[in-house]
C-alpha cells in the first residue's frame, strides 16, 4: 500500500503545450532568434531609406546613451511572427533583442577610442501605437506577455542599485563564485547554504560560508514607480487603482509618457 496516501502533485505550464515543448517557437533555437533580431536591426529601413535603427545605435552610442527605441510595429512589418514572441514572451526575447542590438553596435561603432573598447550593454525599450489595456481589464492570460497600460505616475523612489551578475566568495577555503545572473525585477539572490569545493588536507567548509563581494559585482540603477489607472477609467464611487512598476537602467533617467509598455506580474 507504499504510496496509497499520496494524492501525487499535478501542474499545469501555460507556456507550454501538452507534448513539452513550448508554444512560442517551439523548432527555434534562440541563436535563430537572435539572428533575426539582428537583421531586423542592421537591414530595417524606414520611409526615407535609410537605416534608422542602425544610424540611431551609432548615434545613441557615440553620445554614450546605451539604449535604442525600437517601435514594435516595424518588428510586426518585417517578421510578423517574431513580433508575437517578443509579445508572449518578453522575458526571454527582450534579452536576445538586446544582444543583438549589442552585435550591431559593436558593428557600427568600430574602431572605438583607446579605452573604449569593451562593449556596454544595450537596453531595448518599446513604442507601440495599439490600443491600451485598461488596469481592471487584465486578466490571468496577459500574464507574462508584454502589455500596454494607461496610468499616471503619482510616486517614484530614489534611484538605487541592482545587481546584474554577483561575485561571491567562501569565507574559509576563499574561492570565488564569479558572474552569478540575476534575474531582472525585485527577486533577489539566495546565498549558497554549502561551499562545494574540495581541497587535499582542508577540513570542510562550514555552513553558509559565502559572502558578496561587492566590488566585483555589476549593477545597473532601479527605481520603483506607483501606476495610478487613468481618470477617466476609474467607474463612479470607486477609487483608482494602482500597480507598482519597476525601471531599471536607461528608463530611470527619462521622463515617462502617458502610456506604458510592461510584463504584468
């Protein structure tokens, strides 16, 4: 009767499709992907022939502005299909985007100055003129996709730091840990409970031995901003909604419009 009590423990991955593979580029391999991001960015041309995104990263680069808007339905008009991954989901495509336009970068911006030779990252942020989602009209389905909310931002936090890539290292046996990614957002980072090294005529490390090495970590300034639904949505005798927005980087430095690209929670 070994396991009669045991109801078992069922789930269900809304990426996914029933066979394991993911719905969203399923026979694509994200160096594929990569790639037409990449072509979008190099070869794309706007109304007046030229190669705008391509120009605007050497231009944004040179005057050390380490970002590039890209608006999401010229991405639509030249592959329609990569338009949708970026917009079911973001998490894994907005990065690949960034590496590409890091590529191109690199590309345009050759020779770099003495110095300068080391490549920054580079932050893709989104325009779109499609129709808003209001804040009560989410539903569980835009979880995890890129949309577009109308608010007002009524408070923002002091600009802080956030790590991208940790360094730690062992208090007894001093090795390093080096390049830890760090996801994106407010999730933070669990320390290692045990240290895995083995070394000849060294007794074992203790628990929790490691510690952040702060001067061998990269950051990236973050702020926290409070959403507060449009005037105009808010129904007769209710009070407005609100939702907590994180912006990291180059978006902590600009003035925000009315409208807001964002991954809903």
């Amino acid at each position: 009767m070994a396991g009669f009590d045991d109801p078992g423990v069922f789930y269900s991955d809304p990426l996914y499709s029933e066979d394991g593979q993911s719905e969203v580029g399923a026979n694509e391999t994200n160096t594929a992907i990569q790639k037409k991001f990449y072509d979008f960015l190099r070869t794309f041309m706007d109304d007046t022939n030229v190669y705008c995104y391509r120009e605007a990263l050497k231009h944004h680069y040179n005057l050390r502005q380490y970002w590039l808007e890209v608006d999401l339905e010229d991405l639509r008009n030249f592959d329609e299909s990569l338009a949708d991954k970026l917009v079911k989901l973001p998490s894994l495509h907005l990065a690949l985007f960034e590496d590409a336009a890091k590529d191109v970068a690199d590309e345009v911006t050759r020779p770099r100055p003495p110095g300068e030779e080391e490549m920054r990252e580079i932050q893709v942020m989104l325009r779109s003129d499609s129709n808003p989602v209001q804040v009560r009209q989410l539903k569980s389905t835009d979880m995890a996709h890129l949309v577009k909310v109308p608010g007002i931002i009524v408070s923002a936090s002091a600009v802080m730091a956030k790590a991208t890539q940790l360094t730690i290292q062992c208090r007894s046996c001093r090795v390093y840990k080096s390049n830890i990614p760090i996801k994106p957002g407010m999730e933070g980072y669990m320390l290692p409970r045990t240290c895995t090294t083995e070394q000849a005529g060294r007794p074992k490390c203790p628990v929790d031995p490691f510690f952040i090495v702060p001067d061998k970590c990269k950051c990236v300034d973050y702020q926290t901003l409070k959403l507060q639904e449009s005037p105009d949505a808010v129904p007769n005798g209710e009070i407005p909604w609100h939702m907590q927005l994180f912006v990291d980087s180059s978006r902590t430095h600009m003035r925000f419009a009315r409208f807001f690209f964002l991954m809903a929670p």
